[in-house]
C-alpha cells in the first residue's frame, strides 16, 4: 500500500513538471532555448549580418542598407589644400586671340615694318621673313643659299648681320625693334627711330610715327604726321641720334628707341 501511493506521488509530481515546462515553453514563444557549452552561453540565433533572401523566381532580394554596416575602408581621404579636378571640355571658348608681333628691320639702310610671311622688299623680294620672335627675327633667302650653304639666318633686336649670298651680293641686315603690332597706343602716339645712315655725304633719318613710315628725311625736313607736325633739327650719324622739334618741344631720340608721347 505505502508503495502505490509513493507511486502515484511521484506521477503527479512528474505531470506537474511535465505541464510547468510546456506552459514554459508556450510563453517563451519562437524565442530559441539557450544551449550550454562548458561555462558559456549560446544561443542559435546569434547576431548575424543580415544576408539576402530569393524570391520565387530565384533572383536575390536586395538588403535593406540601413541594416547593413558600413564600409569604412571604401572611403578614401582628401587633401583639403589641392584644388578639385575640374573637365576639360576643350572646346571654343579658350584665351584671348594670341597678338602678332611686328619688327622694325632695315635691309641695306632701307626701313620696313614686317610680321611673319612678309617679303623684304615687297617686289621683287630678297628675303621672307619665316619668324618673328620676342628677340630675334629669322630672314629666309627667297631664293638660293648663302655662301656658308645656309638658306636662312636670325638676327637678334639691336644686332646687325651682313651676308653674302653664294655667287651674288651682300646685304646687311638689322632688327631694330620688336613688339605688337599696330599704330598708336591707348595712352598716346608710337614714335621709333629705325635708321639713321649717311647718303653721299647727307644725313638720313627714317622714323616710324602710329605705324607710318617716314624715310630719309634730312635736317630741315618738316612733315606732317598723326602726332603732328615734326621737324629734323640735327642728325648725328657717328652717334646715331636725331633731334627732332614737335610744336615747342625739343627731342633727341637715338637710333632704335621706341617712345609714346
């Protein structure tokens, strides 16, 4: 008899237990019972980056980025002192038109204004000018070569080459000036001394006035020009210095001297 009823205690106690672990387990809901590993605890479920799930047909669905953790190592640093990079279209619209520059030569004593392509004289041309540089002005024989087989030569502003052309004559050459081309200036009026020479015992100046030439003109010489009226009073040719008389006021210029009045 005490052993039936030791019996039939223990099954309660056994259904009581049984009914307490599955009312646990109801209200634990989907929540994963913990398993036990050695003195840690683990769960089935541990956090995981979220990964993509398919749809029927298959492809992925994509992943929601504010659940995803971001890649910092895909971020790159910037120099805060260098200038952004900025496209080049290369199209139109670059900088202002380049000025062509002009020089003040004589060829024998005789003056001329030239740019780049000119023929030095006009007719019947001796030399092209193939380049005017800021310095230097490059003669190209229009024809044949010098006696050194060169067909060109560069003479510097200021200097002044003679050359003899092969089985021909000798002419002597000069750059006087360089600069951009045209007449007066914004602020007043261009006047350069080109040459001054001897002509059978006279003195001979050749000014250039706003881009006008005035050649061989001699002491006493009065003409009129875009400046106004000039006068020759003095030609000096061991100097290579003219004075000239503009209204009441006396000049003296040296040979290759460009000044705005």
């Amino acid at each position: 008899m005490i052993k039936n009823k030791r019996r039939l205690t223990y099954l309660i106690i056994a259904l009581i237990l049984g009914a307490a672990l599955a009312l646990a387990l109801v209200l634990s809901g989907d929540d994963p019972a913990p398993t036990f590993q050695g003195s840690k605890i683990t769960t089935s479920n541990a956090a995981t980056s979220p990964t993509p799930t398919e749809t029927a047909s298959g492809d992925p669905l994509v992943v929601d980025p504010a659940k995803e953790e971001p890649l910092l190592d895909k971020f790159t640093s910037k120099d805060p002192f260098l200038p952004l990079a900025t496209s080049n279209s290369g199209g139109g619209g670059g900088g202002g038109a380049q000025t062509e520059l002009t020089a003040k030569i004589t060829m024998n004593g005789t003056a001329y204004t030239v740019t780049k392509g000119d023929s030095v004289p006009s007719t019947n041309a001796v030399f092209t000018i193939s380049a005017v540089a800021s310095s230097s002005v490059t003669f190209a024989l229009a024809s044949g070569s010098f006696e050194n087989g060169d067909s060109s030569v560069v003479v510097g502003v200021g200097e002044t080459v003679k050359v003899t052309k092969q089985g021909g004559p000798s002419y002597t050459l000069k750059v006087i000036s360089v600069g951009d081309s045209g007449g007066g200036t914004q602020d007043g009026h261009s006047i350069t001394v080109l040459s001054i020479t001897d002509s059978n015992g006279t003195a001979m100046v050749t000014l250039e006035i706003d881009g006008t030439t005035y050649s061989d003109k001699k002491v006493g010489d009065t003409f009129t020009t875009s400046w106004g009226e000039i006068k020759i009073i003095a030609i000096n040719v061991d100097a290579q210095t003219v004075t000239i008389m503009h209204g009441d006021q006396t000049i003296t210029l040296r040979a290759g001297q460009v000044i705005v009045k």
